[in-house]
C-alpha cells in the first residue's frame, strides 16, 4: 500500500461500481418480479389493480439474487474497463499495488453483503408475506375468478369444488361470515392420496360462506379462512353407487393461512423464537394436539380412577350445563377404551345422579339412575372436529331410572327398568385436559416430557409413543429447516460479497480478453455457488448439519476461485 491513500481513484471506481450496480439491479429484479407475476396472474389470483401492487412487492424479495449477480457483473465491467485502458497498469507504475486497487471492490461488498443479511433477515420475509397474503388470503376471488373459467378449484389436498356459476351476495350480519355465494350447478369431488375418486355430490344449488380471522381459528386450528357450502337436494356417488337426498350436512373446509405454515415468512428473531416454540407454526400445533389429546386420555381416565378411589364419586358435566355425579368405588378396564365401574360394594348398586334444565328451560330436573353395571367410553374426537376435546359416554345397563322436580319429591316420571341409559358429551367438571390443549400452558417440549415415561415404561404404552415420536419427528425436521434458513440467508449475504471480489479479480486477470468473456468467467462460478447454497439449504433440511457442508461448499469455492486469481494478477 503507498503511504498515501489514492483517494481519487477510489472515489473514481467507486462512483462507476455503484453505478453499475444500481442500474443493473434494477433491471434484473424488474426483470424477475414480472416472471414471478406471471403464473398468479394467469391464474385469475390478481386483479389488474392488483397486479402492480404485487410486483412492486415482489422486488424487495427478489433482491435475495438480483444483488449478488447484478454486483458482479459490475464489478466485472468496471474493472475490466479499467484494465483494459491501461489504467490498472499506469496505476501499478505510480505505486499503487493491486490490493489498493481492489479496495472499493472489497468495500462494496462488505455493504452489500451487510445489506443482504439485513434484507435477508429482516426485510424480505415481510415482504414475502404480503405477497402470500395478497394472493392466497383471498379466498373469494379465487372461487370467482376460477368459476367464471369453468375450471374446479381445489380447496384442500383431496376435495375439489365446481360450479357453473357463481354470485356474490350481501352476507347476514348473523352469521359473521365475511362473505356468501349463490352457486349453481356444484359439484364437490373427494380424492385419495393417489388422485382416485373415492366420492362425489352434484346439486343445481348451494350458498357458500367463507369466515376469517378468529371464526376461522374457531371452526379449525390454523385455518386463515374455512370455507363453508350448504348444498341443496343432492345425487351422490361413493364406491361406484349412486343415491340421492334432500338435504346433507353443510361441508367446512379449512383454508390454511400459507405465510403461517412455512419458516421462510419468518424474521431471524421470529426464526429463533420458533426452534423453542414450535406449535406457532398451524402443522405443528396440530401435531401437538395430536399428542394432547392421547395424553389428556391417559389423565381423564386417570383421574376419574384416583377420585373413585378416594372419595367414591367424579362429578362431570355435559355441553348443556348439566351436572353428573357417579357413585362408584373406581374402575376396571376394558378393551376399546371402556372403564367399567365398580360398584361401592358388593350388594350396592352404581348410582348416577343427573341434574338438568325440564322442559319450560327454568326447572331444574334430577334423574336417579340405578345400575348394576355401568361403564364410561372415553371419545378422542378426530382431526377435523372443529372442538377437539376428549369427551366421555357413560352407559348404564339394567338401570333404574326414577326423577325428582325441584320439591325433591320423587315422581314416577320417566320411571322404571331400562335395558340402556346413556349420557353422551360429559367431561370432567375441572378437566385437567383444557391444560394440556393450551400451547402456552402445555408447549411440545412439556407434552414430550410428560409422555417419556409412559413411552420408556415397560411395556411401552403404545397409545402415547406413536404422536410423541411423529411429534419429535416433525420438531427435528424443523428445527433442520430453521437452521437450513438461517445458513443459507448467511451464505446468500457471504456470496454477494466474494461475487464483487472475484469478478474485480477476474477483470483484472483477463483485461486484454472481450468483456462478455470476462464475465463469463465470473458468472459460471458464482452461479454454481448460489445452485450449491440453494442444494445445502435443501440437503440440510433433510439430512441435517451433513447439508451445511454443501451449502457453504460453493461460497468457499468461489472464495478461492478469487484468491486464485489475485495471486496471478499479483505475480505478473
């Protein structure tokens, strides 16, 4: 270095680098923006008013490739003009040494590769989550746009929806529905995972109505929007037969918020955040109340067992308010999830005492029931219930039913010998399963704490091991995934700076050669270096730490590739 700094001739290269960079930025993340536009758009996701909204949006993520590419092809035309004048030379002939001369080069990069990482970290996933949410949120003018082609839309991985028509109308403010369509001639066809048909309703007419926000939560965990059709009289087809009927059940489908479900949405804060707290993401929360609710099994039946035993009675509750007190000395299992209550003593019946609401919705009512043998069936609800919370059936054969009103006056009213009394939807009065359904109070690392004893017992308990072991499963799989998007925003920001150095270097070395050769030189090794960061990020996802192997393979590549070429533009 000389003992003054050419300040000029950095001013000078400089000035021409940023130029370059920012021009030629421009050109190719415009360039990249419109060819991400164009598959939304030509599926009817983007209105015209819409459509430059989402490629202004779509610049700032696009940046992750313009900037390093766009950095070195004018880092290669900046230097190669200087090489080519003689100027590189003339500059070595005054003193000023190679090094000096790749000083802006080295500095630019450093600011890029600074302004990448805050990009890639900050900026970007914001960005991308606007896109996402621009497209995919809404739900209705993606049903409309798509019936007014005639093509069917695909609501879900296995149920597609068509219809001939379709018109938007006025919701009821009572419903809470954001919006409602009058659909006509609707078909709804349900898939298999190979793609078969494995069932299918057509009807002339249906209404549809879509919820969002927390009525979507409340229908279905994690669901953005969830879709609602009402069909009318309908022929239906399921396994080669047909029928017919003039009124089903309304169809909810859950439509998951995308910007929810995948990291890549995420800040590098909300990143970390995430490897403690993985039930933030919807699939993961679905997985953990998989586990919940196995495990709220385990401590419902528990739990009635304990109180049985210690004081004789559990008193439950069902959905309308009712009060059940059961009077039993505790329970004896019984294959299929049937507890079988043992009664206070051997001569003694079980006694069950129901107390609701009579008939008038103001009375108060008390059922007595007598039994001599009576069981509970503990209901794990499936994946698709909008409610899902352990509930319990209480069976009671051979039972003696009396009722009393309000004088406690036993009345002959519902009164004598029933084969079978049955109470459905009861649960615990203080049901310890509302704990382990709340994220905050039962995260997946407690849930899997609680169930590792259950799964190290001998022998295992089967029933917990299956969703604790898919649970920690899917955890590792995405903390590989945080972790693969954390290196490969590192490595993108590491190789916007080594792009900037070996194009410089490479325009020095071959400053006599055409400048589209030149360039050549730089761009294949920085393409294979953003193809091996992409590749790492994937294989590391999959493999694990093996892939950052991979993912940093290429920026080291082309790290050497530069000094390479430095030495021999320093040697000659």
């Amino acid at each position: 270095m000389p003992s003054r700094l050419p300040l000029s001739l950095w001013r000078y290269i400089l000035i021409e680098l940023w130029r370059l960079i920012l021009l030629t930025t421009v050109v190719l993340v415009t360039v990249i923006s419109f060819a991400a536009l164009i598959k939304p758009l030509s599926d009817g996701k983007l209105t015209p008013s819409e459509t430059l909204k989402f490629m202004l949006l779509a610049m700032v993520p696009m940046l992750q490739y313009a900037l390093p590419f766009a950095a070195g092809f004018a880092a290669t035309i900046a230097y190669h003009r200087l090489s080519s004048d003689n100027e590189v030379t003339a500059a070595h002939a005054g003193g000023i040494s190679h090094r000096a001369m790749l000083m802006p080069a080295l500095l630019s990069g450093v600011v890029l590769a600074g302004a990448m990482l805050l990009l890639n970290q900050l900026v970007m996933p914001t960005f991308l989550r606007a896109m996402e949410q621009l497209v995919a949120r809404d739900v209705t003018k993606i049903l409309m746009g798509s019936m007014q082609r005639g093509d069917s839309v695909p609501v879900s991985d296995n149920l597609l929806v068509y219809a001939d028509r379709g018109a938007q109308i006025e919701p009821s403010p009572a419903s809470g529905a954001s919006h409602e369509m009058a659909l006509r001639g609707v078909a709804v066809v349900e898939l298999d995972k190979r793609g078969d048909v494995v069932s299918d309703i057509t009807t002339e007419s249906a209404r549809l109505w879509i919820f969002n926000g927390d009525r979507a939560q409340e229908e279905t965990v994690g669901a953005s929007s969830v879709v609602i059709v009402q069909p009318g009289p309908v022929v239906f087809g399921q396994s080669g037969k047909l029928g017919s009927a003039d009124q089903m059940n309304p169809i909810s489908i859950a439509m998951p918020g995308g910007f929810d479900d995948n990291p890549k949405y995420l800040t590098f804060s909300e990143l970390v955040a995430l490897r403690s707290h993985p039930e933030s993401m919807n699939w993961m929360e679905r997985k953990r109340r998989d586990l919940a609710l196995v495990l709220g099994e385990r401590v419902t039946t528990a739990t009635i067992n304990d109180r049985l035993r210690s004081r004789n009675q559990i008193e439950l509750t069902d959905q309308l308010g009712g009060r059940v007190t059961i009077r039993a000395s505790g329970t004896t299992y019984i294959p299929r999830f049937r507890w079988s209550l043992n009664p206070l003593s051997n001569n003694a019946p079980i006694q069950i005492e129901f107390t609701h609401t009579g008939m008038d919705g103001k009375t108060p009512v008390t059922t007595l029931v007598s039994a001599k043998t009576a069981g509970l069936y503990t209901l794990t609800p499936a994946r698709d219930q909008p409610e899902r919370l352990i509930t319990l059936r209480l069976e009671a054969e051979d039972a003696v039913v009396t009722a009393r009103g309000a004088s406690d006056a036993v009345k002959p009213v519902n009164a004598g010998q029933q084969a079978l009394y049955k109470l459905e939807n009861l649960s615990l009065i203080d049901d310890p399963v509302l704990d382990l359904i709340d994220p905050k109070k039962s995260p997946s690392a407690k849930l899997l704490a609680d169930a590792q004893p259950r799964i190290d017992a001998n022998p295992s308990d089967s029933f917990v091991k299956g969703p604790a072991l898919h649970l920690q499963d899917r955890i590792q799989r995405l903390g590989r995934e945080i972790t693969s998007k954390q290196h490969e925003r590192f490595a993108m920001a590491a190789a916007c700076l080594v792009m900037v150095v070996a194009g410089a270097v490479t325009a020095l070395r071959l400053g006599l050669s055409m400048p589209l050769t030149v360039y050549l030189w730089s761009f294949f090794p920085a393409l294979a270096t953003v193809i091996t960061v992409s590749s790492g990020q994937q294989l590391t996802h999959d493999v694990g730490p093996r892939g950052l192997l991979v993912l940093w393979a290429g920026v080291a590549f082309l790290g050497i590739y530069a000094l390479v070429g430095y030495r021999k533009v320093a040697r000659h």
